[in-house]
C-alpha cells in the first residue's frame, strides 16, 4: 500500500497508535511513499561453541559490530562469531516473532534447522 503524507504529519500511518514516524513508515521516505525495508533472523556459532539469534536490516554491518565488540552483551565475550544461518522477512515485526520461535527451540532442533537450510542451499549433484 502506498501513502502521501503531509510534510508535518509527525504520526506514522502504518502504526495502529500514534507512534512518531521511523525507519520503516512509510512516511520515512523523501518521496512519501513506502520503502522496503527487508529484516533479517540470523543465528551465529560463538568461539565458546554456543549459538545466539538475532535480527537485523543489514546482516554484514550487525556481525561486525558483534565481532568488534560492541554487539549484544551475550557476544561480546564470546567474539568472533560466525554466521551460520539467515532468514529474509517483510518486516521486523514478523522478524522478531521468528526470532522468538527460534529461540524457544532446543539447542539440537537450532542446529537442525541451521543444517536444513544449508542442504537447501547445496547446488544438487550432477
């Protein structure tokens, strides 16, 4: 759906309350109408052999800043992490409820999911 708003309307449409535009309004574009904003559920294997999830709008720029250091407090001990796994969302919304599903998950049924997506990514044998 796209939106034209006027320049002081400081509400985002896309917000059932009057929430003040942000990144992901669609007010937020110069233009006015909406940007997509793709958001990602990422898994990393830690130095300590342990698995963290999150999400992020830039993969790249959020296992740097893990891997510098300055990321979740739960890595920054246990840096350098590896990306082992990523899913592509509409929004971070819908990110955030993946990344609470799996997070529920045991640590087996993680690394379950983290090898069925790389067999998903595997070109198939000639």
């Amino acid at each position: 759906m796209l939106f034209r708003h006027s320049v002081n309307d400081t509400r985002c449409p896309d917000s059932p309350s009057d929430t003040v535009r942000g990144p992901n309004c669609a007010a937020a574009s110069p233009i006015g109408y909406a940007a997509a904003v793709a958001w990602f559920v990422y898994v990393v294997r830690c130095r300590d052999g342990s698995l963290y999830t999150g999400i992020s709008n830039d993969v790249a720029r959020r296992i740097s800043t893990h891997n510098a250091g300055r990321g979740a407090r739960y890595t920054r001990s246990r840096g350098p992490v590896e990306l082992i796994h990523v899913e592509r969302k509409r929004s971070r919304s819908t990110a955030q409820s993946r990344e609470a599903r799996i997070k529920a998950l045991s640590r087996a049924q993680k690394l379950a999911l983290v090898a069925a997506s790389a067999a998903r990514s595997r070109p198939a044998p000639l």
